[in-house]
C-alpha cells in the first residue's frame, strides 16, 4: 500500500469515526508508528484532518455557514462599490 492509498484509507477512518489514534492507523494499515504519525502530521499541512495530541480528528465542513459567510462579504463589498 502507498502512501496516497493510506491517506485515502485514514480518511475514510474518519468518515466513520470522528477521531482516530496512532495505533488505529498501525492497526489498519500495517505500518510503523513513525509512518502514523507523518501521515497525520501530512494530512494535517493538506487541511484534510485536523491533528491532535496522538491521533487525529475529522474535519467539519459547514457548507451553508461557509455560503452564508461568501453571500454577506459579496453584499459587503458591493455595497462599498456602489456610489451614493
């Protein structure tokens, strides 16, 4: 297994769980404990999982917060650009 399908397979840990440890990644994927840890620390610098004290924990995705946030700062701009 390469390192793209472990992080896919980590990933997918997540979907289920919503934190992991190191040792469930040694467990799934068969790999060193320093191999774990990389992946999470990797994952992490993507954005992809959030990394916390020996393990890691999924990311929430608020879609509606994020498209009520683009909506006021697009109203906020326009508004600004509008003369009186």
């Amino acid at each position: 297994m390469n390192e793209l399908q472990r992080h896919d397979g980590i990933l997918s840990l997540l979907d289920e769980k919503r934190v992991i440890n190191v040792a469930h990644i040694i467990e799934n994927f068969d790999v060193s404990p320093a191999t774990a840890r990389r992946d999470i620390a990797k994952l992490d610098e993507l954005g992809k999982l959030k990394k916390v004290r020996n393990g890691a924990e999924r990311i929430e995705q608020n879609v509606k917060t994020g498209a009520l946030l683009i909506s006021t700062l697009l109203t906020t701009i326009t508004r600004s650009h509008v003369s009186p």
